[in-house]
C-alpha cells in the first residue's frame, strides 16, 4: 500500500506523467478537430475514392479513439492529484481497500484495486498491460 511518505513520490510521477500526456493532447486535438470528412463541402482536397475516404476514417478513428484515452487518463491524473491532497491517495474508488504499491507505481493514476479494475471493463484499455 501507498504510504503517506510516498506521497511525494507518486506525486512527482502524475505530475510528470500529465505534462506527457497534455502533450499528446494538443498534438491530437487539431487533428481530431479538423475533420476532413465534415468539413464543409468547398473544402479541397477532398477524398473522393472510396479508398481515400476509408483511410482519412481508419486515421480519424484512431486519433479518436487516442485522444478519448488521453483525456479519459488526465481525468484520472487530476482525481489522483486531489487525492494526494486530500489524504486519500491509493484507496480504491470502488471496495476502499488500498492499492497495492506495485500497482501504483505502474499505473499511478489506477483509481481501483486490481480486481475491481479487472470488473470495470471500461478501464480496460489503461489495465490491459498488468
Ligand atoms: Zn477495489
């Protein structure tokens, strides 16, 4: 379990892990933003074979799907961060029992123990390596 000495230990970890993660953020948010299949139609080049408009989709959907998991992952830096705050830090969201150590060091901003964790699929994409 987290120690409140680790306290600062962990905290170092998210905050440098956040600046990581804001930076894949802003580099994936024009490019999600920037829909080439939605914007409006005088817009040029637009794809016009049906292989071009499939590939600007397998793209869009990946920075899609990348920029959801980095924002979902910022959510959970910041919860941690105000849990370090608050004295809470390393207690899982969902049974209250403490995290183990090794799990946090792997994944500082995991709001769940492992085995609630392995309950809560959406979480999966975050839990997949452990
Ligand atoms: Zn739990």
């Amino acid at each position: 379990m987290a120690e409140k000495s680790d306290f600062g230990y962990f905290e170092r970890k998210l905050r440098k892990r956040r600046i990581e993660v804001l930076r894949e953020i802003t580099d994936l948010e024009p490019k999600v933003l920037e829909n080439p299949l939605k914007s409006g139609e005088e817009s040029t080049p637009f794809p016009t074979h049906m292989a071009d408009i499939a590939d600007v989709e397998n793209r869009l959907d990946r920075d899609s799907y990348l920029m959801n998991r980095y924002t979902r992952e910022l959510k959970d830096i910041d919860a941690a961060l105000w849990k370090i705050v608050e004295k809470t830090y390393g207690i899982c969201e969902d049974c209250g029992a403490q995290i183990r150590k090794a799990r946090l060091k792997v994944i500082p901003s995991t709001r769940y123990c492992k085995s609630c964790a392995e309950k809560k699929e959406k979480y999966n994409w975050i839990e997949e390596s452990l």
